[in-house]
C-alpha cells in the first residue's frame, strides 16, 4: 500500500492511499465442461463453461455484471476443428435459459480486504441432453473454432465507483487476454 505524507509545522501524518480497481492481468478465465474431444456429444447434464474474473483492489461493495450477447465472434461458416459438419453461426436457441441474454447476471460481492471473485456458467446442451431434457436448445453444429458463437461481456464497479470491463469469445477453454481482449478500468476522480 502506498501512503501520502502531509505535514504543517511540526505534526506529520501517514494517510494511506489505496491502489486502483484492476482486474486478473489474464482476465476472463474460461473452462469448458467436460473438455473436448470427450464433449461430443456431451453428456446429459454437462456442457457448460464457467467463466471466473478476479478483482483486486476494490473498496466496499463490488457489483459484477455479466452479460452474454449471442453473436458472431468467429468468420461465419468456419467449422469447429472438434464439430464434425459445423459452421459458425448465431445460435438464436443457445441463450442459456435467459440467464445473461435476456437480462443480464448481476452479482453483488459482500466487501473484503482481500480479492473478490465474479463467476458464471453458460449452459450449452442440445435441447435432448439439457437436464431437464428441453431446458436449453443449443446446436452444437453452429460452433465455430471459438466454440457457441457469442461475447461474454462483464463490468465491475465498487464503492468508490471505479469500474473495469472484459470480454470473452465463445465457450472453449481459455483467457480472455489471449484472445486479445484487454480490460479498461475508469477511475474515481477524487481519491
């Protein structure tokens, strides 16, 4: 931690200065469930990737944000080197149940002196191997080499209003930050 030192006369004081808001220099971490090539096709109840986002240096309560938007992120028509017959597509039935996609997931971090964790599960059966069968519609030929076509976004504000935003492609395994994503925190003004 660093400290400004002030001083009138003869009195000096230590006020603490408490570093910016920032994110895990990887960013996103994403890990699909089961990992391929055992994943084709899923077993019933799996098929799903976990996205985790570290936050360090937030003040108070820290409210994380994350939103999936059902998109290209891959050239359209590129296969999936693990989908047989695949091609990148939008997937309009891939939208996790609504979760994410139709409002998006707001988490709310109780404050800590120590790191804080963001975390979210995009589910992406076939309709027949959802648990329960029909709950997600997701078509595993639309994959494209990023996996189900679409960008994780999220944002993360604490108490003192600083906030970083990432973003993730797709659902394969990986970080955000080799997929050339970088984070961009904003600053509270008065320190």
């Amino acid at each position: 931690m660093a400290f400004i030192v002030l001083s009138s006369t003869n009195v000096a004081a230590r006020i603490p200065v408490r570093p910016h808001l920032s994110l895990d220099p990887g960013g996103i971490a994403a890990r699909f469930d089961p990992p391929p090539p055992e994943a084709h096709p899923c077993p019933i109840g799996t098929c799903q990737t976990g996205y985790q986002l570290i936050v360090f240096h937030a003040v108070g309560r820290v409210t994380v944000t994350w939103r999936l938007h059902l998109q290209l992120v891959d050239p359209a028509g590129t296969p999936d080197p693990n989908t047989s017959e695949s091609g990148a597509a939008v997937d309009v039935g891939c939208t996790n149940d609504g979760v994410g996609t139709n409002k998006p997931d707001v988490q709310t971090l109780p404050p800590s002196d120590h790191l804080h964790y963001g975390h979210f599960i995009w589910h992406h059966p076939d309709g027949p191997d959802s648990n329960p069968a029909g709950l997600y519609h997701c078509n595993h030929t639309d994959q494209g080499p990023h996996g189900h076509q679409g960008l994780f976004t999220v944002k993360v504000r604490d108490s003192r209003g600083e906030t970083c935003t990432d973003s993730y492609k797709g659902t394969n395994s990986g970080w955000s930050h080799d997929q050339g994503e970088k984070a961009h925190c904003t600053f509270a003004r008065s320190r």
